[in-house]
C-alpha cells in the first residue's frame, strides 16, 4: 500500500536516492578526467509538469544539500 504523500520525507534525504549511472559517471570523470570542467543537466521525463522558478529553487536547494553528505563505515 502506498504511502500517503504528507507522510513521506521532502528532498533528498540519503546518498541512496541518487542512481548508480550517476554515480559512476561522476567517478569516472573525477578519476579519468580531473582538469575537465563538465556540466550536469536535469531531463524532465514527464513533460506535462513543468518545473516553476520556485520548484527549480527548492531542487537546487536539495542538491546543495547533498554537498554536506559524508559515507562512513558503519559499526
């Protein structure tokens, strides 16, 4: 059963909500291509919804707060 929207957790809260191309992607340029400047760029795969300034705002809000994420070892 789905959960109710208003009960789920706005933004991204974890490393996990990101995907595995991503991911590897962005370690393959850092590793193989240091002193290259590349730029990222969101796709709207739903077309009918449109981002407005202020939903765009909130989701770079949300990226810039995966800045302050570390991965540590657990216990």
């Amino acid at each position: 059963m789905d959960a109710p929207i208003a009960s789920l957790p706005e933004g991204i809260t974890s490393l996990l909500d990101t995907d595995l191309y991503k991911l590897t992607m962005q370690c393959c340029i850092l590793k193989f291509f240091p002193d290259v400047q590349v730029t990222y760029s969101f796709t709207n795969r739903t077309p009918e919804k449109k981002l407005s300034r202020a939903a765009f705002k909130w989701l770079q809000t949300q990226v810039d707060s995966t800045y302050s994420y570390n991965t540590a070892k657990a216990c």
